[in-house]
C-alpha cells in the first residue's frame, strides 16, 4: 500500500435570519489530539468551580452569552475560556475554512431558493477540496448532528459524482466516504468548529455597543485569525 495523507475536516453552523454561515476546521491527526487535549485541559482547570465539570461542553452562544451551563460563569472567565480555546486551535497546525451567504438577497433574487445549507455547504466543501488538493491529501467531513442529516449525504455523493452546483462547479475528488455526524458533545474537534464559526458569524453580523466587548472579542479572534486559509460570504 501507498501512504496518503488523510485529513479530517470539522464542519458547525451559525446563523441569523438574514445570514447563514459555516465553518470547518482542517486538521491531521497530530493537530486534531492538540486541539483534543488543549481544550480538555482548559476544562479541567475550571472543573468545580461555576458548575462547570471536565466534560462540559465549549459551545459558542452558551459560551458567550452565559446561558445553560456557563450561566453562572463570570464575564471575565467566560472570555479568558473562548480566547484560550482560540488560541490552542490557532496554535494547533489546523487550518479553518469559512464560507457564508446573504440569505435575505437569497430570498430577493430567487422565486424558489435551495435551502441556504445546502448552498452555503457546497462552497464550504469546495474550499476543503481545494485545500486537501494543496496539501496533497485527502479529507474526510465530520459534522454536528442535524435532521437534515440523511439529506446532506445525499447531496455530499451527488456533488462528488458529479460536481457542485453553481459557477465554480467543482467534482469533490478529495473528498472521501460520505459525510459522517456526530453529537458536538462529544467531541472536542466538532466543539472547536462551533466556537471558529460562532465568533465569526458574530464578527459579521453583529456590531458591539460597548468597546470592551470589542477589544475582547478581536483578542479572541486574533489567535485563528492566521490559520484561515479561506473566507468569503457570498452576496447573490
């Protein structure tokens, strides 16, 4: 057998009414238990205190907005958390991807418009080829578990048989198997996608009223912001 680089690319969601946006965060193997064991660690640091346990899951919105399980976690910490989770996925050798649509300029120009996740997939999944391509690798898709699940597989075998939709149709040929999903709970890599995505689409959608919130979410930003190897929003 010949060797060949395998990759494995994490993909979550994050969206408002008017935006829908999905991230991925690529990885080898040595990055993926970086990223594994850095954020074990940062939740073992604060476990007992706040209500927070070993396990606890690093999900976005809860994370920032200090609802379910970090509800009774100060501001501060809850920033010290997400920026030290940014840094160990910046610092771990991945590479994120972030693609995006205007799904309101969707609905404007389209009298039956796809579904933006399946759209706003396609470009992802096109941009995780490319990046395979170039690292001379294949990848293989993990995603959050959604009811749509049976659906995007459908159309993952569709767009590697016979090319994405739109001008930039691409034949997925460095994508492998189909595309697995997995509950975010248990897993550190779709976690660390959630966290990339959800700060960027917050980035993009939302402006801060006060300059502290800001600043600290530019720090926080600032540790993958080197990493990413491709970002866009599409604007029909």
């Amino acid at each position: 057998m010949y060797p060949s680089a395998l990759l494995l690319a994490y993909v979550d969601e994050s969206y408002t009414v008017d935006r829908f946006y999905l991230g991925a965060v690529v990885v080898d193997g040595a990055a993926a238990s970086r990223i594994e064991t850095g954020l074990d660690a940062i939740m073992r640091d604060y476990s007992g205190r706040f209500g927070l346990a070993a396990s606890t899951e690093m999900h976005g919105n809860p994370l920032f907005q200090g609802k379910e399980e970090w509800r009774n976690v100060p501001t501060r910490v809850r920033i010290n958390v997400y920026e030290r989770a940014m840094e160990v996925v910046g610092g771990s050798g991945a590479r994120v991807v972030l693609r995006g649509m205007n799904v309101r300029r969707q609905r404007e120009r389209y009298v039956d418009p796809h579904p933006p996740h399946e759209v706003v997939l396609g470009h992802l999944l096109e941009r995780v080829n490319d990046y395979a391509g170039s690292a001379g690798a294949h990848a293989l898709v993990l995603a959050d578990e959604v009811h749509t699940h049976e659906r995007h597989r459908t159309n993952f075998r569709h767009f590697r048989a016979g090319g994405t939709p739109g001008y930039r149709s691409t034949v997925l040929r460095r994508l492998i198997d189909t595309i697995h999903f997995a509950p975010s709970n248990h897993s550190r890599l779709l976690q660390a996608a959630d966290l990339v995505t959800f700060m960027h689409r917050r980035r993009c959608t939302h402006t801060e009223p006060d300059a502290r919130a800001q600043a600290a979410n530019d720090a926080i930003w600032s540790h993958v912001a080197p990493v990413i190897s491709h970002e866009l929003c599409w604007e029909p």
